[in-house]
C-alpha cells in the first residue's frame, strides 16, 4: 500500500487536485493510470480512498470514493528534545519516533546546548515522509523551538519526566509510566540538562527517571523514552 498525504481534504471534499511533486511521482514512477485508486490521508486520522480522474505529471485529479477514520489514541506522547549540534541526528530521531508513534516534539533550547535553530520546513517534510511510509493517519506536531525555561513554564499536562545524567535515585521509566496516560519526557542536549534546569523541572512536577544503565546520546535517549512508552501502551 502507498500512502499520500493531503492536509486539506477533509469530508466536505469531493474532488481535488495532488501537488507537482505527488503527481509526477503518482504517474510516472507508480505508472498510475485514469481509474486507479489512492490512498491519502490528511494527517488528522482520516483515511480516503480517491479514483484517479486525470493522470497528469503536473496536475493529478481524483475523486473521493470512500471515507474512513481511524480512532485517535487512548494517550498522547510529547517528547521535549535539544537540538543535536548534528542536526543530521535530530532528523534521524524525527523520522524513527514517527515510526513508533509520536504525537508531539518541541525542541528545547537549554543552557548547553550546541544548536539554537533548525530548519523547520525539512523536518517537517522529514515527518510526513515517515508518517506516510508507516502507513499512520495522525501527524505528529512539531512546535518551534523553545527556550528551555518557557517550556517548564507552560507546564505540560499529564505525567511528567526528565531524563538526565546526574548520579541520584531514579527510577526505571518502564516502572513510572502508566498505559493511557498523556506523558512528556524532557531531554537534554549533549552535555546534559544544568543542576539548576533540573532543579525547575522538579518544582514543576517532572519526575527523575532512567533509561537504562548505559550513557546515551541525545538523540538515542529521546528514541529509548519513545519505545517504552509505546510498548508499555501497545502490550
């Protein structure tokens, strides 16, 4: 199966035109012809199943035949990420926690962190891309970046963690997290999260856990959170 994306069908739409780059590549990759049927999701759980009126490269026509909606999870998971100084990394953990199953990301700007700003139009092109190769109706959102205290401030709702490196009691993830519950996990940049920023994160209510017994990268930890809480939601 090949899924498309189009954020503006919705179920008032009956016929609609596919951009330049999905057209050509519906016609003259896929070699779909006048009467086939595709595949497209908004982005907001809704799948459509769409014949196709006019295969042109430019300006692909379709007709939408059926409509179907696919129930939103029972939680929602937001991870809060630093930036890595090798973007190329954050851009692998954008495309792999699609994959699993993410509903929100929001890069935080922390104290030592080595990147301040991203190029948001790629990673979000990167986002769709895996929402679409794993078949999901849902979008995950990606907030602009944030500095690190106006996201504590915000005070996020649901179960709350931060993941940091410093040597003090904490407890395994998979033992704090609870199946359908909405939950945020804070994670640092590269050179950990400051005394004082896990100190905030504590006076709002994020809990200390741990991800395992290993150091992890920035990247590799938020995917680590991701997985676990997946799996603990999905067994």
């Amino acid at each position: 199966m090949q899924l498309f994306y189009n954020p503006t069908l919705d179920t008032s739409v009956s016929q609609f035109v596919l951009n330049q780059e999905e057209s050509r590549h519906i016609v003259k990759v896929l070699r779909k012809k006048e009467g086939d049927i595709l595949q497209i999701t908004n982005g907001k759980g809704y799948l459509f199943q769409a014949k196709i009126l006019l295969a042109d490269l430019k300006k692909c026509s379709a007709e939408i035949v059926s409509t179907t909606k696919k129930h939103p999870k029972r939680y929602a998971l937001h991870l809060a990420v630093a930036p890595t100084k090798n973007i190329d990394r954050f851009e692998w953990f954008l495309e792999k926690a699609t994959e699993i199953g993410i509903d929100e990301i929001t890069p935080i700007l922390c104290k030592r962190s080595e990147r301040k700003a991203i190029k948001r139009e790629r990673l979000e092109k990167i986002i769709i891309s895996a929402m679409k190769q794993s078949l999901q109706t849902y979008l995950p959102k990606l907030n602009d970046p944030m500095p690190y205290e106006n996201f504590i401030e915000s005070t996020p709702e649901g179960l709350l963690f931060i993941a940091h490196c410093e040597n003090e009691e904490k407890l395994d993830l998979k033992r704090r997290v609870a199946p359908d519950k909405d939950i945020t996990i804070l994670i640092g940049p590269e050179g950990d999260f400051s005394s004082s920023e896990i100190k905030q994160a504590y006076e709002k209510g994020f809990l200390p856990v741990s991800l395992g017994k290993n150091r992890l990268r920035t990247e590799t930890a938020a995917l680590v959170g991701c997985t676990i809480v997946t799996t603990i939601n999905n067994g």
